[in-house]
C-alpha cells in the first residue's frame, strides 16, 4: 500500500517540470521494469503486485531496490498506464552527458522530433540496427517522458542520448572532424543506390517540417527513400528504420 | 448547425456496429476529408467550419455533397479527434470485393492486425510502396474505424482492402495459382540478400503472435530482417516497412 506522499510524488513524475526537479522518472509495466532493473539505471523504487514482485524478486534484490506492495487499481492510479497488473518503477534519470560516433559507427541526430510515441519507436529502431547514440535538439520530446519509455520496448535502457544545441554542437565537433553526416530530404539522393560511407550521423527532422535550415547546412550528403507509390511522406519512425536498414545493408562486414 | 438526430447519427459511426448497420464512416481533418471528396467513395454529407466551407466549395459543389456548417466546438462534439478545426465527412463504405495480385504485383496479406494505429500506418506504407491491395484476415482491426483512418493520412483513399477468412483463400485461390508467399518470421532467409521475386504476397502477422500457423503453412519464402542490435522486435507498421523497402529495391526496373 503507497503512502499519500509517495501516491502524489509518483503521479508528479507525469510531468516533465517533476522529473527534472527530483532528476526521477516512471518505467511501467512488467516487461520495461524487468529490463531496468537488469540495466546499468538506478531503480529507487519498484511499486509492484504481490504476483510480480514473487515472480521478480531476484530482480530487486539484486542491487537490493525497495519494493512497495500495491494493488492493480494502485498502480493504474499513480501511474500513466490504462492498464498494468505488474509493476513500475521510479528510476533516476542519468547526467546529459556529451555523445561522438566514434569512428566507423553510426550515431542519429534527432532535430525538434516532437511526438513521444515517435520518439519512442526511433529508440526501438536503433536498438535492432545497433545504433547505440542519439543526439536530440532541445525542443525534441523528453525522452523521460512515460510515453517515451513505454514506445521503446526497453530499448531505452541500451541506447544513449543527450540534449543540447545541435548547431553548436555540429559546429564544434563533427565539422572539424570531418565525418559524412546524411540528412533525410524529399530531393536527396536514391538510398537505393547510394554508397553509405562506414560511419557517421543521420539526421531525422521534425514531423511536419524537416530539418531546420540550420541543423540542414552541416548535412553532407541529403539523401530520400525511393517512392513507389502516391503517399505524400512516410511517419519520422518509419523513414529513420528505412534508412537505417539501406545504411547496415550497404555495409555487410558490419553484420 | 447540426440537428439532434444528424449529431446522434455521427457519433454512432465511432463504434462498428452502427459502421456496419449505416454502410458509412467517418473521416476527419482538413485533409484527408479534402482526399475522400477527390477520391472515388461516395461522401454523404461533409460538415465543416465556415472558413473550410469557403475554402473547398469547388470541392463539395464536384459531386453536389451536401454539406452542414458546424462550429469548432460543434465538429469535436460529433468527432473523435481531439482538435478538429476544419471539417468531418460521412462517407459511405465499400462493398468487400475479393483481391488478387496480378502477375508481377505485390498485395499485402494481415493476419490478425490489432492495432488500429499500425493498420492506419501500413495503409500509408502500402500507398508509399505502390502496394494498392490489402488481404486482411476477420480479426484484423476494422479499416473504417476513425483511428485507422485518421492514422493512414488519406491513403485509405489509394488503397483496397477485402476481409475475409484467409486460410481458405490461400487455399483456393493462392496455392493453385502458385504464386511466391512471404511471410516475416524472426527465423527466415536474410532479406538483405535474398532475391525477391517480380510480384506475391507479403504477410504480416499479429503484433504479439505472429502469424498463425494456419495461415504461416501457406507461406512459400520465410523473411527476416536482419538484426544488428539487441531489440527484441521491431513493431508491424515498420516491419511492414522495411520488407517492402527490400522487395522494391531488389526490382530496380519496376521503379
């Protein structure tokens, strides 16, 4: 049973302004608390059902993580699910610390990306190609956000991020190192075609409107899916896997 | 100014029931309610702001639709969208025709597709990819549901789509045609090297199941993506994606 000051303090983390003040943040349902436990996160607080933490309890012994016993009508109360008969967890969020493709690997740079669930699904989406670093604007989704987390699948607790501002950051540091950074326009070239380079960035801009013009003038080499059909475009998820997928397949040694 | 009986009539069409008993859905939004009224369905009856009204009088004087001016508040009433500022159209459904692909095309088949969302989703896919035929089994989500609708992006307007029992017309109609099958399971042929062949079937099965076996016994050519990261799966809608995305690109005269 969740005390009313841990009720309240749970239901804070809804939003974005609580998450930042108590640097915490929600991870729900029975598969997503089961991976952040696993992960490398800090877990402060599993709220679970009798069932669930039977089932689990290696789980939050392991680095001996506080469990508070609830019911199914608590859990869906303080936290954002319709509907979850497992648990969730009150996780610490990591420092924003600065991120480099390395040489050979592939980072995504995600510029003013709004939608959560899309967030969510790009995270997903780098985890299967083994994307393991992406840079946000600051105006892209907080990746915090229980929409977020849940649209990951878990994938959350194996890539990095960090958020800051992308021109200064493409100024600074990938100019001068002189890396390929691809960038995803309607007038690029084939990605059918074209030879992907061994590492780089990719660049996925915001749902309605692109890349900003200035995030777009550190683009080396603008590139588009092939369409074969009448649809306008393709949803920011759907393009960053497509991509993605012609990248690896370019580069079979990578496999 | 709606009347009672208009209101009550629309906000039926939410549920699929009332879809089935009145042959009409509901599409919703200034553009996809501008793509029905170009498209081929018969459109009932358009109600829309005074300001969309104005806008797209050529339009809804094309097929002389009647139309109703409603208030903002008024559309968001009857509709299901949150915002809605522009208009909603009645549209009349279609007759469910059986499918075939022709020699050298590629028809879509879903086994069991719950999620309104990604059936919205694949729509949009299919009409990128030049994909104009839908196979969907009985428990797939309904194609006229609101959210599918909405999610397509006025691609329901570019595509068909039969329901029916897919066992049976694999069956039939498939297995003596002899006609390529694929169908994504997580331990198929690489389909960064395969070579696809000119036209087939591609199905995709349940977002938690998969396809069943009744259905998967039929398939001729078992694909994956290939994996480079540690996801666990990646969701329909960008499954869908990718497949299609290798299948054209494996066919560069088809372009």
């Amino acid at each position: 049973m969740l005390s009313k000051s841990q009720s309240s303090f749970i239901r804070s983390l809804h939003q974005k302004k609580y998450r930042q003040q108590h640097s915490a943040f929600l991870v729900e349902g029975a598969k997503s608390v089961q991976e952040v436990l696993l992960s490398d996160f800090h877990t402060e607080l599993v709220v679970a059902t009798e069932g669930f933490y039977k089932e689990n309890v290696q789980l939050t012994d392991r680095q001996r993580t506080p469990v508070e016993i609830a019911s199914v009508a608590e859990l869906e109360r303080v936290g954002t699910l319709e509907s979850n008969n497992a648990a969730l967890a009150v996780v610490r969020t990591k420092e924003n610390r600065p991120l480099v493709a390395q040489a050979g690997e592939i980072a995504l740079i995600l510029d003013d990306i709004r939608d959560p669930g899309n967030l969510g699904t790009i995270l997903r989406i780098a985890d299967w190609y083994g994307v393991r670093k992406i840079l946000c604007s600051d105006t892209t989704a907080d990746v915090y956000n229980p929409k977020v987390i849940s649209a990951s699948k878990g994938s959350f607790t194996r890539v990095s991020w960090w958020y800051g501002d992308l021109t200064s950051f493409l100024e600074t540091t990938v100019l001068p190192a002189q890396v390929s950074v691809y960038g995803a326009f309607l007038d690029g070239a084939d990605v059918h075609t074209l030879p992907f380079g061994s590492g780089g960035y990719l660049v996925m801009g915001n749902e309605s409107n692109g890349i900003r013009a200035e995030v777009g003038r550190f683009v080396t080499n603008r590139v588009t899916i092939p369409r074969y059909g009448d649809a306008e475009s393709l949803n920011v998820g759907i393009a960053t896997a497509v991509l993605l997928d012609n990248w690896r397949r370019s580069q079979p040694l990578h496999k």
